[in-house]
C-alpha cells in the first residue's frame, strides 16, 4: 500500500521583498511627514536582513507600517519577519535590523513535530534540514494534521506542499 505525504515549509520570496522596499520607499519619499527627512532602507539579500534608519521613533514607526503594510500586499507574511531592538545610530539616528526568517528553525520544526505527534493520529513526522516532511498511509490523517496546523497560531508562517 502506499504511503501518503506532504511537506510543511516556511519560504519567503526573496524577489518580492526586494520589490516592497522599493514600493515602501517610493511611498515614503513622496508622503508629507517625510520631507526632507533622513531615512533608508537597505535590503542585504544574501544575510536576509533589511536595515531601517530614521531621524526619531515616529519616522522608523512609519517606515515600518509602510514596509509591513507593502509585504502583506505582495504576499509575504509578517510571521517571516522579525525586528530587533532599535539601536543608536550616527548623528542621532535610530538604526533597527529585520531579519528574514526563511525555512522552519530547528526549534520551531521540533514544536511542530511535537504538535503533530500530539495528535494521536498514524503519521510521521520527519525533520529534513529546514522542511518538515509528514507521512501516512491514510489521506484523510494527512488533511486532519493540515486542518489542526492551520487553527493554531503558530509563530512561523507555514506552507503546505508536495501533498501526494
């Protein structure tokens, strides 16, 4: 007989980033309250970090509800994001690091697998590198552990594929 699966993954399109900041940014140079301010916002692709600097809390706020509200539009969960402390820049700035979370974390894939097994139902959850890989004989096991995963409010954003 055979066997069931689905993968769990957490991807984030690294192009559609790229296309918000600059939609953000556009957004940003041309609204009233940022006139001739000193702002940026850098994309460093191959760290997944986006660097914000703003001249005071107020900018940077704002900087971030145009960035969050133009990665929502374009399909990118918040959940995939995380921002640090802000921190002191130079001349007076504030300088706050995102980062970009793509793939399950070791941790988070763990409480998932745990979640899963909690279930009680006949799948397997294996952890391969950043994806997490759910097995059965049954279809019906597989749909329920979507449907239970979907309910919860996880703190990862997850994608379900590769159901065959």
């Amino acid at each position: 007989m055979a066997d069931f699966s689905f993968d769990i993954t957490s991807k984030v399109d690294l192009q559609e980033i790229d296309n918000a900041i600059n939609q953000a940014r556009k957004e940003l140079a041309n609204r009233y309250d940022f006139k001739g301010a000193k702002f940026s916002i850098d994309y460093n692709r191959e760290e997944k970090k986006i660097t914000l600097v703003a001249g005071d809390d107020f900018k940077l706020r704002g900087i971030k509800d145009s960035l969050g509200m133009r990665l929502t539009k374009r399909g990118i969960s918040l959940k995939s994001i995380k921002y640090n402390e802000p921190e002191k820049a130079f001349e007076g700035n504030l300088r706050q690091i995102v980062e970009i979370t793509d793939g399950i974390p070791k941790e988070r894939a763990k409480e998932l697998a745990q979640i899963i097994k909690d279930l009680r139902l006949k799948v397997q959850a294996r952890i391969e590198e950043d994806k997490i890989r759910v097995v059965s004989a049954k279809k019906d096991d597989l749909q329920t552990v979507i449907a239970h995963l979907k309910s919860i409010d996880f703190p990862v954003y997850l994608q379900f594929c590769n159901y065959r």
